[in-house]
C-alpha cells in the first residue's frame, strides 16, 4: 500500500504530459466588416481555405457565358473572390432589381423597433382609409406583414401600383402572389417616419454600413442602385443577423423573422427574402406550386435576395460566406430564376470551388 501514493502521482504526471500534448483547437475566424468610406478590404486566399483554385476557371467562364458583370465571394466577411467582366468596375453602379426588396424588408424592421409602425397592425393606419379600391372591410384585413409576406390578397394584374389597381382578389392572408404591392411599404415608413423614404433609409441603413447607392423612382418600380461591394456590405449585415460590427442596426428578432418561412402558402418564402431548403416553392408570375427546394444544388440553409435578370445576395450562414451577382440575364429570354435554371447551374460550378461534392 506503501506504493498507492506514489502510484497516483506518476499517473498525474503522465496524464498530464499527455494532454499537454493534444493540439488545441483554433479559434473561429472573427467576422471582418469593411470600414466605411474605404476602398481596403481584407481578403482570404482559396489555399488558407483549402478550396480547389483550379475550378475558378470554369466558374468564370460560367459568369463570362451568363452575362454577369460582377461576381463576388466572401467568407467570414474576407473577399475570397472578386471578378468584373465587360467594362463593369468595382466602382460602377448597376441596379438591384427586385433584390432591392430585402432592403425595404430590413427598413420596415427599423421602422418597427423604433416604435414608428407596427408591421401587425392594418396598412391604413399609415396610408389612410381607402387606399385601395377594395371595399372598407376588405382593405381593413391588410396589414403591413401582408405586403412584407407577399399575401396581400390585391390583383396582380398590373405592375403599376395606382389606387385604380389595387382591388380585390382574396382575403389576405390566404393567397401568395409575387407583386409590386410591396412598394407601398416605402410609403408607409415615409408616412410613419415623416420624412422621405430615401432620406430615412440612407440615416438608418445605408450610412451606417458604408453603402453607396440610391433609390431610381421609375414609373412602374422604384428600383436600388449601387456597385458590387456595396450590395457585399448588405450581404454581410446580413449573415450577422441585422448587427454590424457590434451596433444592432436591425434587432435579430425581425430578421429572424425575415428569414423564416412567413406564411403557409410558399414556405420558400420570408419577409422579401427567398428561402432555399424547402419542400416546396413558388415563383413570381404563378400560381404553381413546385416540389423540392429552390435551388437543388445550394447550401440548404442559404437565403437570398433575388432579382430580375439574376441580380444576387446568396447567404450561406453555415459557411459564414455571402456570394454576389450582378448583371444581365442569364438567359434574356428567360429571366426569370425558375425558368433559366440560373442558380443550380451557378452553384454545381461554385461547389466545385469550394469543394462540396
């Protein structure tokens, strides 16, 4: 028994050396946001990620084949991959198209957690009684998360949004249609901000991240422009769940919100943001419901802000990595995501890159 103690210290001894020896785990990259007003930018190498360089090639000549005019690729906020083609420079401004959606989305947000509107109460309460051509009880049922959601209930028939083409179709709430209808939602944080929609947004999004940009006031749409890195920007704010850099710009409630299913219609669908690894989806135009998600080949839990003639924000927060597309369609004579085949064919080659089998 003389021996026990002696025992014990030589196995404390050893023990001790041996977990001395195990290697510890890195720490996780921390998030890199770009300063404003600064052209720098860190960047990540494909070799410090293990990607496979040699299938970039065959992922620009995609891009160069399908029209784009820029591409970006970013990990934990670093550029990994930043392309420009036909003339198109990081500091040319291209527009968003309907990815400029998910800007209103997160604005409205801002606009709620400031206590200026609540997306649950009727849109009447900030445009007025008789907004629509609908009947009083009927435009009573619209509130501000029915135009956030796309569940409107209001005819799809007309792109422009005039008080003459707002009428009834069904009860909101029960029927998904992709429609310009969202725009009214820039009207209602005006109205409920008391100050042009623009100027609000700029103070409380755009300037607080970097962005360039500005709202293009059309006839039919009110359409986002901006360079490349700028929509990188929102795509990072993005992944961080609304926060940059330590300030909250958007509490992580609503955009958690935002990138949930939003209603039992088109579970592919959030707050102006589209929502891949679903059972189900629908696409703008339709009433189809199509099995499977929205893009077979991405990351399932990948979110994205998605525009006409294929302007992208894909968010992948399992990879900690933000992709950006911008420029002409694809394929001009079907622009349309759902039609072109656009984003599985992009991501076969992206997961080439990145090594996903």
């Amino acid at each position: 028994m003389r021996y026990f103690p002696l025992l014990l210290i030589f196995f404390s001894l050893l023990t001790g050396c041996n977990s001395e020896e195990q290697p510890k785990p890195e720490p996780p990259e921390p998030m890199y946001f770009p300063v404003p007003n600064d052209p720098a930018w860190e960047t990540k190498s494909f070799d410090e990620l293990e990607w496979n360089e040699a299938a970039a090639d065959d992922l620009k000549e995609y891009l160069i084949e399908a029209n784009t005019k820029s591409f970006m690729i970013l990990v934990n906020g670093r550029i990994v991959m930043e392309e420009y083609f036909a003339g198109h420079t990081p500091t040319t401004t291209w527009k968003w198209n309907s990815a400029g959606k998910t800007l209103v989305a997160t604005t409205t947000g801002i606009a709620q957690q400031e206590g200026l509107l609540s997306i649950h109460n009727p849109v009447y309460d900030y445009l007025g009684e008789g907004w629509t051509s609908m009947t009083a009880d009927k435009e009573a049922l619209i509130t501000t998360r029915h135009l956030l959601t796309m569940t409107s209930g209001l005819d799809d028939d007309s792109d422009l949004v005039i008080k003459a083409n707002l009428t009834y179709l069904a009860d909101a709430g029960t029927r998904w249609s992709y429609s310009n209808v969202f725009q009214l939602l820039m009207d209602e944080v005006a109205a409920a901000s008391g100050q042009e929609f623009s100027a609000y947004f700029d103070s409380r999004l755009k300037n607080k991240i970097g962005m360039d940009g500005f709202w293009d006031e059309g006839i039919l749409f009110t359409i986002y422009n901006s360079n490349t890195r700028s929509m990188a920007r929102f795509g990072i704010l993005a992944l961080n769940k609304g926060a940059w850099n330590g300030e909250q710009i958007i509490n992580e409630a609503f955009f958690a919100e935002s990138t949930t299913t939003s209603q039992g219609i088109n579970p592919s669908y959030g707050y102006l943001w589209w929502l891949n690894g679903k059972s189900t989806y629908m696409v703008p135009g339709e009433q189809t419901v199509f099995d499977g998600p929205l893009v077979p080949n991405a990351p399932a839990d990948m979110f994205a802000a998605m525009g006409a003639a294929d302007q992208r924000i894909y968010v992948v927060p399992s990879k900690n990595m933000v992709i950006v597309r911008m420029g002409e369609a694809s394929d001009p004579d079907n622009p349309s995501f759902a039609v072109s085949g656009f984003d599985n064919k992009l991501w076969a080659k992206i997961n080439a890159v990145i090594n996903v089998p």
